[in-house]
C-alpha cells in the first residue's frame, strides 16, 4: 500500500508562501496522478491541485493562479507552492493518488502538514 509523509507547513502571514512537500513511496509513482487536498477546522477534506503522471495540471477554482503543483518523479515527491496566501487557506494540507477527486477512491491518508495563514 503507498504510504504518503507531508512537510513543509507552517505559520505564514497574509500574502507570504510556503512549499509544501509530500514523498510517497511505490515504484508506480512516476505514472500514477497525484492531488493535493486540504481540511479546514470543521470542514470537509476538499480538494485542491492534481497533475498527471505527463505533467497535465488542474486546480481548484479558489486556488488557480496562486497554487502551483510540481512533481519530482526521481525523488517520488510532489510539491505545492503556494504564493499570496489568505487566511482561509489554513488548513491541514495532505497528498493522495489518482486523478480523481472523489475522496471515496482514496486509500489511507498520511499525517498531513498544518498550514496557517494568520497575521
């Protein structure tokens, strides 16, 4: 079963970045899909970003043009750059596989990496 391990988050403030990290292991990732997906305190998981294993990226409306997903196929690794960043970010921020949104399709979840955005 692929295992997932997020890094990278943290405090920031209004507008400031973070990049986000999340390594999976399996010898399939370089052409397996991976997305990015976020939960708010008392909200649904949502997602957020994916892109392909040949590079095709798509984002959530709330997040295109601020949020850019990256993959690093050597290091089974894919990254979320997130720039202009607004209070309603905040969120724990995790990875999964798959090109397909539906959190029904999902395997197990890693422990995910907090991001706040306060001031």
């Amino acid at each position: 079963q692929v295992q997932f391990v997020e890094s990278g988050g943290g405090l920031v403030q209004p507008g400031g970045s973070l990049r986000l990290s999340c390594e999976a292991s399996g010898s399939i990732f370089s052409i397996v899909a991976m997305g990015w997906y976020r939960q708010a305190p008392g909200k649904q998981r949502e997602w957020v970003a994916t892109m392909s294993g040949g590079g095709m990226t798509i984002y959530a409306d709330s997040v295109k043009g601020r949020f850019t997903i990256s993959r690093d196929n050597a290091k089974n690794t894919v990254y979320l750059q997130m720039n202009s960043l607004k209070p309603e970010d905040t969120a724990v921020y995790y990875c999964n596989a798959g090109w397909s949104h539906d959190l029904a399709t999902k395997g197990n979840w890693g422990q995910g990496t907090q991001v706040t955005v306060s001031s």
